[in-house]
C-alpha cells in the first residue's frame, strides 16, 4: 500500500434512505433514536468504509440499529427498502439514483460523511492521470 498516493475528491454526509410514505418522510431530519424498532439495513463488508462510517455513528450515539439484512450495492439498497418498508443510512450522492418512491433526510445532529477518494499508483506519471489529479475536485462537485 505504501505504492499508493490518495487524493480526496470530496466528502459526502450519510442521510437516512426509506420509502416516500414512511413515517420518517413528515420529519425535516432524522435523528439516530428515531429507528428504534425500524427494519434498518447495514451496508456488507462488500463496502467497508461506508459500513464502517455507518457503525462508528451509531457507536457514539449509543445506538444498537441491530440490522435485519446487509446489502451490497445501491440496487440491493432500494429493493430491500422498497419491498420491505426498512431504513438504511447512505452517502447523500445516492440520492441521485433513488427512485420516487424512496427519498431520504438529513441525520439530526452530528452527521456521519464520508471520503470519496481516488487511489492511485505513485510510480504512474501518466499524462491523462495528471489531468485527472488536476480536475478532480472540480468533477466531484459536478452535479450529475
């Protein structure tokens, strides 16, 4: 890993991610208590940074979400809180993938973020990979 150099392109907050009529959808944020008793979801080790930023939030806020399924993937998150009427906390540029029939709110409080972050081999001095060094944060906060 020490090959490696790392450049953070930006940091996204986590927001809670349900069904449009869930109970939750009336409040303007969501607080961590507020899942007690929800089906919430956990991200897989398949993505352990976001899983990772998930539990250490739940963590500091004494919080046991004690989650029914883990899902792997965005498409996973959507069928899982679509069929079954759970709760799952995501990076907030997943928003963008959602359908209507699911929307989500901000975290009440300390809100949990995450890195997105680009992983590059030092000893590459590609040319289009300089170009995209120099361009990156611009490309990250671009809207989609």
């Amino acid at each position: 890993m020490e090959d490696l150099a790392y450049k953070r392109g930006r940091t996204d907050p986590l927001v809670f991610v349900f069904p449009s009529n869930h109970r939750l959808a009336a409040q303007a944020a969501v607080a961590p208590e507020d899942i007690a008793g929800e089906s919430f979801y956990l991200p897989s080790k398949s993505a352990p940074a976001v899983r990772r930023v998930v539990l250490d939030y739940f963590n500091r806020a004494g919080i046991d979400p004690r989650p029914e399924h883990e899902v792997h993937n965005v498409v996973h998150a959507i069928s899982m809180i679509t069929s079954t009427h759970g709760v799952m906390l995501l990076p907030a540029y997943t928003a963008r993938y959602l359908p209507d029939s699911i929307t989500t709110r901000p975290v009440q409080g300390e809100t949990p973020t995450l890195d997105l972050v680009i992983a590059y081999h030092k000893a590459n001095k590609s040319p289009i990979l300089k170009l995209l060094l120099s361009r990156v944060g611009r490309l990250a906060a671009a809207p989609a």
